[in-house]
C-alpha cells in the first residue's frame, strides 16, 4: 500500500470515528422513572387541637403545593423528579397565621420508587419584632449628638432575653426567636462620654409566629429619665 492509499484509509477510519462519536452525543438521554414522597407529620407535643394549629401548608422547593387539614396528618406526593427536594410544613391556625412549623428538610428521591419521610415534626414558630426609634424633639441623631443606640430585651418577670448596641442612624433593628409572653424593650442612646442621654421603653405581647413592628420615642433624659 502506497503513502497516498494509507491516507486515504486514514481518512477514512477518522470520519467514521467522528461519526460513531457525533451519534453517541446526539442520542437523548435515557429518561428516569419519576418518583414518590410518602409523608407524615406530628404537631409537638400537644396534637393539632391543643396546639391550635388548623390546616397544615405542604411548601416543596420553596412553593407551596397544598394545604391539608393537620389531622389528615400524611401526604403522598406523586410524579417527583429523582433527584433531592426540599420539604417545609407551616402549620397554621384558624385565621390562616404561621405558629407552627417542621423548618426547611431535605430528602432524596429515588427513581421509580416510594420514598417515605416519617413523623416530620412541627414546633412553635416563634415570634419576630422590628424596632424602631425616634427622638421626641424632631431632631435626628447627629443633631442630638448620639451615635449609638443600647438595646435591652427583658421578659415579664425581668429576666433578660437579649442585649445589643446598634449604630444610631440605623434607626431599625430586627430582634428574632421570641417565645410567647410579654417582653420589656428599654432602650438608652449615649452621650459621648458613655452617659444616657435619651431613654425609650415599650411593653409588647407576643404570640406564637408573630412579626410585629413598634416605633419608640427616645425622651430627653434632662429631667431624668424615670417613664
């Protein structure tokens, strides 16, 4: 065989190896049997009467799915694609309020096949302020001469809950994890040299899953800051 014949033969054999390749990328990919999420749930550790909590919301990745009464108490949720999801369940009461929920899990479904995910326990949803403040004279606080702003939190029986400083033109800070209860808020702006110049106090209630918002005077402390 000459030079230009095994070229040729070269060629050749290189052309049908692209074709093989370009054939073997060009076929679809073999498609997996979807898969099922068997589900059930338990409100902790009272029941759903007691604990007030009405209808339970299925949120899958992040989209709410459904809403079921919470003493159907199980789910099975069909046509899954096989790969992980996530699940969330918020349990709510008879106005349609969060105050329980199982939080953000994790499962992994298999193709073709049950995946069951048991006994998802619901707890209380606590309850999450935003606070605000303000100055009694209309004045910001440069103006004031306050650059920071301490915060208490005391539940009823004065026990302390948590404690911040936070810079005064924030003007809003988000306080979270707040069980159910009455709750003592004082908050001191600061002089420069570390005295308490202007003093704020609000009294709240907190329900189970609740997102509140106050707005607080800071009232001069120039005449004492008894509230």
């Amino acid at each position: 065989m000459n030079r230009s014949e095994k070229t040729r033969v070269g060629v050749g054999c290189f052309i049908l190896l692209l074709t093989i390749l370009v054939g073997a990328c060009n076929e679809a990919p073999e498609l997996q049997e979807p898969g099922t999420l068997s589900m059930s749930w338990r409100v902790s550790p009272l029941g759903c009467k007691a604990a007030g909590v009405v209808s339970v919301e299925i949120e899958l990745n992040g989209e709410a799915i459904e809403t079921l009464s919470c003493d159907a108490g199980q789910l099975i949720i069909e046509g899954l694609e096989p790969r992980a999801h996530t699940i969330n369940l918020h349990g709510q009461d008879s106005s349609g309020a969060v105050i329980f929920e199982s939080g953000e899990q994790a499962v992994g479904i298999a193709a073709g096949d049950v995946t069951t995910l048991g006994d998802v326990r619901l707890t209380a949803k606590p309850g999450v302020l935003q606070l605000n403040w303000h100055f009694s004279n209309g004045r910001l606080c440069s103006a004031n001469n306050i650059k920071e702003v301490e915060i208490d939190i005391y539940d009823s029986d004065s026990f302390p809950i948590d404690s911040r400083v936070e810079r005064c033109d924030d003007a809003v800070t988000v306080i979270e994890g707040l069980t159910s209860g009455d709750f003592v808020i004082e908050l001191r702006a600061l002089s420069p040299a570390g005295r308490m110049a202007y003093r704020g106090l609000e009294i709240l209630s907190v329900k189970r899953g609740d997102l509140l918002s106050r707005d607080v005077e800071l009232v001069s402390c120039e005449e004492g800051c008894d509230l």
